[in-house]
C-alpha cells in the first residue's frame, strides 16, 4: 500500500516551544543575564546606535524577559561588548581618572531611612539604589568618573531617589512609575567625549528623579596634573 507523505507542520510561532510536549524546556534567564543586556543596550545608547525611545523599549521588554531566547533577539543587531585590550585613546582629560578604570559596584539601601553618595571619589561603572518607605541622595558633582558610561538602577517604592550630576556630562535615562514620578532633565555634553550617565528607573508611590546642578562641572583633574608637569 502506498503511504501518502503527511505534510510536517509547522510550529506555531505563538506558542513557546517550552511549552510544547517533546520540546526542550527553555533556559530562564537570572537577574545577571538581564543585566548583561541591558549594559550591551546602555553602550549602544551612548555610542548613538539607538536613540532614547528605542533604548527604553527595549530595556522594558529586557526586564519582562524570563528566558534566555526572549533576550537574545533585543541585542541581536548590536555588537556585544568588547574585551578590555589596553588603554583608551586620549579623551577629554576633565572625564576619567584612569587609576580608578575597575571601580566597584555602588549598592545602596534605605528603608524607613536615608542615605546619601556624595563627594570626592571614583564613581564604577554601575550604581543601584533601592528606596523603600526612604531616602536617597546620589550626588556626583564632585565624583571622578572611571569610564564614559555610568549606570544608576534606581528603584523606589513609597520613597525617594534623588540624583544630581554635573552640568558638563550627559544625562539619559529611561523608566516610569505607577502612581508615582519618574523624571529624568536629558542632558547632552558639548563635548562628545564628556561622561554619560544613564538612569534607569521605576517608582511605585514614590520619586525618581535625575537633573544636572547648575554651576557644577567634571573637575580637570587630569588636566591640571598634566600643567604641574610641564611647570606652567
């Protein structure tokens, strides 16, 4: 008897294949998984491969992923991150500090309290800050920046995050709130070397906020090394 060929059907593409009887379970993705996307969109962001609109939309459908195959399509069209190889080419000299290239993580915390991040130090490349029934002040006036791209995850519920950056850098940020604020004053440096400082956040009953302070710049740190130096 001649068996007829069944025509193989085709998934559909609506149904996750997890979810599919015989398939492979999907791998979920981990709290780091969605970081290192989000960082890889925070860089094409401040390389100018995506404007503030889509880089918001994409860090949401980031956070809303839950497995590792949701992600992969947001970057897919990005370069991933390269390896450190060496020092950068020379930029703006009031920028970096290039001592401080591998500072740590900033966490802070308050809860029916307040805390402050403020004056003289290095600030690393990523700062989170968690606000809840609290108050916090992220200051960085007077911080030496370790690299061009800085990253603030700020969260607040029934709080406060307030931050204040220097009126010579950029300022970006992404976020929303329900039933609260989320303002971000963007801000782009004249000089396209000039530090970014990205803001993502959420509020819940509460306040995120980011804005440059008038009358406060980068200090020319370096700069000013380089006239000691020479004797001028």
């Amino acid at each position: 008897m001649d068996l007829q060929k069944q025509p193989q059907k085709q998934p559909d593409p609506r149904v996750p294949q997890s979810a599919v009887p015989g398939s492979a379970p999907a791998m979920r993705a981990s709290d780091a998984d969605r970081d290192r996307v989000a960082d890889i969109l925070g860089n094409a962001l401040a390389e100018g491969r995506l404007d503030a609109e889509e880089h918001g939309e994409r860090v949401d459908a980031v956070y809303r992923a839950k497995t590792l195959a949701e992600l992969e399509p947001i970057v897919s069209d990005l370069p991933a991150p390269a390896a450190p190889a060496g020092p950068r080419p020379a930029a703006a000299p009031a920028a970096y500090d290039p001592a401080g290239a591998a500072g740590q993580e900033d966490r802070l915390v308050a809860v029916f309290s307040s805390t402050t991040l403020r004056g003289r130090r290095r600030i690393g490349p990523r700062t989170t800050a968690f606000s809840l029934f609290g108050n916090i002040e992220i200051d960085l006036t007077e911080a030496t920046f370790t690299q061009r791209l800085t990253t603030i995850d700020a969260t607040s519920i029934f709080g406060n995050v307030e931050i204040r950056v220097p009126e010579n850098v950029s300022l970006r940020g992404t976020g929303g709130g329900v039933f609260g604020n989320f303002e971000v004053r963007t801000l782009e440096a004249d000089d396209p070397e000039a530090p970014v400082v990205v803001v993502n956040g959420y509020s819940v009953f509460g306040n995120v906020e980011a804005r440059p302070k008038r009358g406060k710049r980068v200090a020319d740190l370096l700069h000013d090394k380089l006239r000691k130096h020479l004797g001028h």
